[in-house]
C-alpha cells in the first residue's frame, strides 16, 4: 500500500506483469518459481504467459483474471452495482473482511483498525486501479486482460488451487 502510484499511468494486469519484469531484470534473475495470489495469480498467468522461458514453475492462490461459471459474492455485489472493496464505513470494511478472509477474528482488532484508516486513506487510488482492471461499468474484470485463452498455452508445470471459502475470486462451497 506504500508503493509510488502515478494517477496518469494506467495499471492494467500487462502494467504489472512489465513492471514484474523490469524487477527480475533489475535483480538478474533469469529463471524463477512464481506464485501469485488473488490479483497476484492473475499477473502471474500473465506473466508465465508472456515470458515462458523465465517461469519453472507456476501456483496459481485464488487467482482472478479467470471467468467462473458461478459469480463468488464479490462479484454478485458487482453486478448489484455496489463494490466491497469501496467502503466507507467500518460495517462495510467488516463485510469485504467477511468475502476476503476466512477467519476475520484471527486478524488482531488493531491491525484491522491501521489496515482500515489506510485503505480509507488511499480509497481514490483503489477507485482508479480498480477501474484499469474491470470493464467500463466494472461489473466484471475487463475482458482483453482476462487469462482465460492463454492458459491453454502455458506450458511450465503448474499448481492451481483454491480456498473453499473465497468469497472474493471464487465461489463459496
């Protein structure tokens, strides 16, 4: 959340896989295992995709970018035209915990308190980041930056797993 941001850049999953690619450029590494989580899996089959010779191994955590069959909640609250991650209450915070984490409670109450106030704090730069990712009534995740077709042409080995209680990325069961 402390990361330079530049409101005229636009930070679409292929911004985040170059500047992914600039950091292993800059640290000379030329071959490594990426994992990626949530919107971190979505930049990873991005990337996996775009620079194969550089990923041995991919593992995919909860990873967006993908259609499901089913909506998860987050993204039925989409269609409803109301965002969890946009809030502006600590009733509203409690409720994206609820979607996002299994077990809220285990989070201490102060580290919920500070991750609150910031997220708050930064809520104009979520409205914009977010915006570069959806479609242009962002109800769902933009079609052109959705990993969909290029899964089918990644060829390093691959672990894909989801948490049974995503309610962000995944279907609950």
């Amino acid at each position: 959340g402390q990361s330079w941001y530049d409101p005229s850049l636009t930070y679409d999953i292929p911004f985040y896989a170059r500047q992914l690619n600039q950091l292993m450029n800059t640290l000379c590494i030329d071959r490594f295992h990426l994992l990626g989580n949530s919107m971190g899996g979505w930049v990873a089959a991005w990337y996996a995709h775009a620079h194969p010779t550089q990923v041995e191994t991919l593992c995919l955590m909860n990873a967006c970018g993908v259609a499901s069959p089913v909506l998860s909640p987050f993204f039925k609250a989409l269609a409803q035209q109301r965002n969890p991650f946009f809030y502006s209450s600590a009733a509203e915070y409690a409720e994206l915990l609820d979607m996002a984490v299994a077990n809220p409670r285990a989070i201490p109450r102060s580290i919920r308190a500070v991750n609150y106030r910031h997220g708050l704090a930064r809520m104009d730069q979520a409205r914009k980041l977010f915006a570069d990712i959806t479609n242009p009534d962002q109800t769902y995740l933009a079609p052109a930056q959705q990993v969909d077709t290029l899964l089918g042409q990644i060829r390093q080995p691959a672990l894909v797993l989801w948490g049974d209680r995503d309610g962000i990325a995944a279907c609950r069961v």
